[in-house]
C-alpha cells in the first residue's frame, strides 16, 4: 500500500513538474529582476556558488576508520548562463586492488548520484531548479525545513529535487529528497496579496503555506511500556518496533507571515511570524527578524537573524534538518528481536521545552572570509541545543586555504559543544597551493556509515571518521 501510494503521488508531481516548466516556456514566470524574494540567507554567504567553468581531479588516500583506500576522483563544474552542472567521481581502490563495495551496491541509484547538481539558476531567482544532492535545503523562514540535506552519508547519496517558481502575487518552493522513491515531499506555496497596491510597507507582505510529510512506513514509530527494552543511547530507551504504535508516516505542516520593513539599494529588513503543527505531537510559534547587508561591492556583506521561540510539548522547530535522515530511524540491536531508536519516539518525549532563543549570522569580507554561525537555547531545559558554524578562507594567508563546517544538535551544556558524536557532523580542510592549479589538502570528515540487514535494507547509520590527504588539480576556463 505504501508503494502504491507513493507511486500515485510521485506520478501526479511529474505532471505537476511538467506544467510548471509549460508555464516557464511560455513567459508567466516573473523576470529576476522584479523579484520581491532577494534576500540573501546567512547560509548562503559561506556557500560558494560556481560562476565559472572549473575541472577539478586529484589523487589521495582515505582512511575510514583503521580501512585504507587509495582514491582517484573527479569533480567537474561547468556553468552555461543560469545552467550549471557538478559531478562527484570516486573511485575508492582497497588494498587488493578492488572497488570500495559500499559506493557501488546500491545499483542504478550508484551511479545516478555520481551527478553532484543539476541546477538552473539560484535560490530566491524566479525560476530555480536543482536536481542532485541536496546540500541544504530551506523552505520559507526554516521553521520546518532548514539545511536539510540528503546526503549526510557518502554512502546513500540520493538524487533529490528543489524546484521554486516566483510570479510575482504568488509562487512555491518545493522539494522531494529522493526521485526514486519520494520518501519526503516538501511544498510551500505563497502569496503577495497586496503587491499590485500601492500601500506603504504592506504592499510586500508575504503570508505561506508549508506542507512535509515522510512517507515511510517506521517513520513515525513510537514506543509503548511494552515495547521498552533495557538498552538506552543519549537518554532515549530504545524499544521493539513489533509493540510500538503508529506505524506510518509523519506530516509537518505551519503558517508564516512576513513583512519586509525596509528595502533598500544597501539593506533589507525583513520581520516575520510562523507557526508549525506536527501532526500526533505538539506546536509551537516564533517571531523573527533578519537583515541583509549587501552591495558593497566585494567589501562586505552581512546576513542575521534573531528569533524568539515558544515550544510546546512534543514540538522541535525546523524538524527536517541537517541530521534527520541519520536520527529519523535507527536499529540499535539486530537480531530475532530488533530494537530501535526513533526522531519521533524522542519527540513524544519531549515536555515543556518552554521558549528559547535562535540566532544565526553569516558574512564575507573582501570575499577572502566566509563565515556562518548559528545558535538556538531553550531556557527551561538542558536538552535541545542546537549549534552551526561555518568558515572559509581564501588566501587570507598567501597560497594557504582553509574550510570548516561543524553541526551539533541536542546539546545539553557548553562541554558538548565540540564532541564528536551520533548528534553530529562535521569536515574540514585544511590546504596549500604550491602552484596556482594544484592544491596539496587533507581532508577530515565525521560522517556516517548506513547499516544494512541481510536483505541490505538500510536499518540505521553509524558515526565513521574519514581522513583523506590528496592531491588536487584545478583549472578554471
């Protein structure tokens, strides 16, 4: 029934998909430069976003924990207009000469993810489409979807789609995060109604609508008394699937209204209001501001926000995040009797989080430092922090380049802060460029390992250390 179901759905988004391209053929998507949506997201100042054709390969080692690979890879990246295209080649070689099985057992899916991106345009253009990895997604103000990505592990990849149309009075953002079987299906559609008037200020209001639901069937499990067995991993007792209750999947939905206060050449502020429902558990509300200082030629630009956050019980903001593919299910112990961790059991337990604060900002100057960093502390309990940070430079230091991007969520006190555990990710890399095409780097990555029965169904993820020095060659044309 599940498959079935989301067969019918994946078959009517195609015809949806193909209509909206229908419709960007024939002139109805509103022209970039009349687009009310340009803020720029904090985020998005430390992303680098290809401008220029660029050929990247290189030579290297990775080691994933105490198993060594000699590794020969290939990451092309060409830009055509609004087009661009990105690959993501490895070929992993073991010690006896043969291919590393985990990045080639997942059959057709194996090599449909050697596609890093296929895009057209950028977030916030009238037009976007990103068809590939997704790196960090975000609908609306975050406050359900917010740099989720689906591809946390090497391993599992997956070739997902963003698409957001912008008319002007109204418009969607969208995603699936995975085309092969739409596990995950985010919608927001929205709308100006004002625009065409002439009133101050509120002429650029902007209310929407936000839709998400995983449809897998142990998405949404949650323990009963008889389920709990003995074995317990970050305060949650893991439990038997078999006697748990609500097994089917889990839906999201929330309202925003956003109102920008100031829109000029230099700066825009923008104050906004949203609530989330997540379905069989609890809610919650924010009120926000962010501002965007832009413009300034490479000298300097600046993106912040600032929210006060009131949760309910059962209720986490911005539920589809960076870690939810490796939280959302996990088989602890396998055998005659499975036991499991779920994001859902966790959120059932979940009481009187209370309000909190979240604030993140991100900034380049001279286009040399890159930085992001966000925080969010609930004040009337110790669980429930929620930690970013971002950096990259580029010949700051003369032929020296450095990349770090670190997330930790449930953080319990300031030590937690930085330990490296099944709450986090993280990778960094630190490099040299002898010459102006080659770079000598190493690279350090906490990533993830997905588990697999005997029917090589993915049953969860395990933290992995990889470390992997290489050699680089980049020319740009």
């Amino acid at each position: 029934m599940q498959l079935k179901y989301s067969t019918f759905i994946g078959k009517h988004i195609t015809l949806f998909l193909f209509c909206c391209f229908f419709l960007m053929q024939t002139g109805y998507a509103k022209d970039d430069s009349e687009n009310k949506n340009t803020s720029s997201e904090s985020f998005s100042i430390y992303q680098e976003n290809p401008t220029v054709n660029a050929f990247t390969s290189g030579l290297g080692i990775t080691v994933f924990d105490d198993e060594v690979y000699y590794n020969v890879y290939l990451a092309p990246e060409l830009v055509f207009g609004k087009v661009g295209v990105g690959l993501d080649v490895n070929l992993r070689i073991d010690t006896d000469g043969e291919l590393r099985d985990e990045d080639w057992d997942d059959g057709a899916s194996s090599f449909l993810r050697l596609i890093r991106y296929v895009r057209y345009g950028q977030k916030y253009d009238s037009v976007y489409a990103r068809l590939g990895q997704l790196e960090n997604t975000k609908l609306g103000h975050g406050s359900i979807v917010y740099l989720y990505r689906n591809n946390g592990s090497y391993d599992t990849r997956k070739l997902g789609l963003e698409f957001d149309l912008d008319f002007g009075q109204y418009g969607f953002e969208s995603m699936i995060n995975d085309i092969s079987g739409f596990h995950i299906l985010a919608v927001r559609p929205y709308a100006r109604p004002l625009l065409k008037t002439q009133l101050p200020l509120l002429k650029n209001l902007e209310v929407g609508f936000t839709w998400v639901r995983d449809f897998r069937d142990n998405t949404n499990l949650v323990a009963t008394p008889a389920s709990l067995g003995l074995i317990e991993e970050n305060g949650q007792i893991a439990f038997n699937p078999a006697l748990a209750t609500r097994e089917n999947g889990l839906t999201v939905w929330g309202f925003d209204l956003g109102l920008p206060i100031l829109k000029t050449r230099f700066l825009d502020i923008l104050t906004y209001v949203d609530f989330v429902k997540i379905q069989d558990f609890g809610s919650g509300g924010l009120l926000g501001v962010s501002a965007n200082v832009k413009n300034l030629s490479q000298l300097f630009t600046l993106s912040a926000k600032l929210e006060h956050r009131v949760l309910g019980d059962q209720f986490q903001f911005s539920y589809f995040d960076a870690l939810y593919e490796q939280d959302r299910f996990q088989t602890v112990v396998s055998g005659q009797n499975d036991f499991v961790l779920t994001r859902a059991n966790e959120l059932a337990n979940h009481t009187s989080p209370g309000p909190g604060i979240y604030g993140d900002l991100g900034a380049s100057v001279l286009n040399v430092v890159k930085v992001f960093g966000s925080y969010q502390r609930l004040y009337k309990t110790e669980r429930g922090g929620l930690l970013h940070l971002s950096a990259g430079l580029k010949e700051l230091i003369p032929k020296v380049m450095f990349k770090a991007d670190y997330y930790k969520r449930d953080i319990t006190a300031e030590s937690d802060l930085f330990k490296l555990d099944d709450r986090s990710l993280s990778i960094i890399e630190f490099g040299y460029y002898p010459q102006p095409y080659m770079l000598l780097s190493i690279v350090y990555q906490w990533t993830y390992l997905p588990l697999r029965d005997s029917n090589d169904d993915i049953i969860g993820y395990s933290p992995i250390r990889r470390v992997e020095p290489r050699v680089a060659i980049n020319f740009q044309f």
